[in-house]
C-alpha cells in the first residue's frame, strides 16, 4: 500500500530543488514526492512548502503545468529539458485546493497582498511566456487571462485606495455603510481602470462591494485554470 501521506510529520525541503539534488538519480521523483507529502499536511505547513517554491524560478509553474521546456538562461536548471514527471493527482488537487480557498471576499483588507492573489498574477505571467514542449501543450486563453488579470488588480488597486483615503479622511469603511448610500464626496476615482473592464464606476457602497465581488469571481475562475 502507498504510505499515508496524511500523517507523515516530514518537513518540505527547499534544497531538493537545488541542481545538484535533481541531476542525481530519482533527484526529481524525490522533490516531487516532499511537495506532494507536503499537500497532507497542516495549513502551515502548505504555507511554507508553497512560500518556498516560490522562491524559486519556474518551480509552481512545472508544479501546476507538469511539462514546462526551461533554458538554461532562464532558471536554476542546466541545459534546455523537457520535465514530463507531474505531481501525484491526489496532491495536486489538494494543493489547489488549498489555494484556492484563500481567495479573498470583497470585505478582506488587502487582498492583493494575499497569498492566492500574488500567485495568480505570477501564474498568469509566468505561464504566457514560458516554453511549452510544442503550440498544442500551451494552455488556450494564457494572454486573454494574463490582460485580465492585470486590468482586474488595477481596479482593486484603484477601489483599495480609495477607502484608505475615505478612512484617513475620517469616513467608514466602504462596505460596512448602509446599503445603497451614496459613496464618500472625498473619494476621487479614476475611472480608466473601470471603462477598460466595461465596469461602471461605483458611487454607492453597494456598487463598490458588487465591483469587487465582479472582479474577484473572475479573478477566481482564471486561478482555477491556471
């Protein structure tokens, strides 16, 4: 039988990453199966197995692709390779999983400093310009993902700004007033984020909180797919 990855106590190392661990024999199988150990265990656990594989160029990207061509001028690794070995699906669903449920909801404070927010603008960039072993492995809609992505931060930037100026400028939060009332007069939107989403610039709290629950959707549905 497999072993339980569940209860395995095994911490994540980093170093299997380096070069010398993955050019010896079974070097990746190895890597592959801390990650996926990893997935089994406590949320803080996750958190720092994925915080490392961050640090490190290509390595969620391989993660989540499974064939991912890297050069040699463009990562830890030597030479042009081809990486064909992919994560235990069971550990693969858990990890995304895990993502994916901490997204952020339109009352979070901060959301695009937010683990999944930061992984799915590295995500969506970093798989538009990778080199795919041939046209047909790339994942379809990469660049129609990575403009959405960018232009959807952009208007959460812009709304995030603003009730930090509605704040300092003594005024409540704008998702915690009643419904509808008109939106602070200190506000000062710009609105080319908005036009260049098609999203109409929100002047009550309720269309504020209904432009980030629009734009988090769409951004949740684009890290599902990548």
């Amino acid at each position: 039988m497999p072993p339980d990855l569940r209860s395995s106590k095994q911490a994540f190392d980093i170093s299997l990453l380096d070069v010398g661990a993955l050019d010896s024999p079974d070097g990746l199988k190895t890597a592959l199966r801390s990650v996926a150990t990893a997935c089994f265990q406590a949320d803080p656990a996750i958190a720092g197995m994925v915080m490392a594989l961050n640090s490190r160029s290509h390595v969620l990207e391989y993660i989540f692709s499974g064939t991912l061509r890297v050069s040699a001028a463009r990562s830890e690794f030597r030479g042009s390779i081809v990486l064909s070995l992919v994560l235990d699906e069971k550990a693969y669903q858990r990890l995304s999983t895990w993502i994916i449920s901490g997204f952020p909801t339109p009352t979070t404070t901060k959301m695009s400093d937010t683990l999944s927010m930061k992984l799915l603008q590295r995500l969506s960039s970093s798989l538009l310009f990778a080199e795919y072993p041939s046209a047909t492995d790339a994942p379809p809609d990469l660049r129609v993902f990575w403009k959405k992505v960018e232009l959807s931060f952009n208007v959460i930037k812009e709304l995030e700004e603003n009730a930090n100026n509605a704040l300092t400028n003594g005024s409540t939060s704008p998702v915690s007033r009643k419904r509808g009332k008109q939106a602070s007069k200190n506000r000062h939107i710009n609105p080319l984020p908005f036009d260049s989403m098609g999203i109409t610039v929100p002047t009550t709290d309720m269309e504020v909180r209904d432009a980030y629950a629009g734009v988090l959707s769409q951004l949740q549905s684009i890290l599902e797919v990548c």
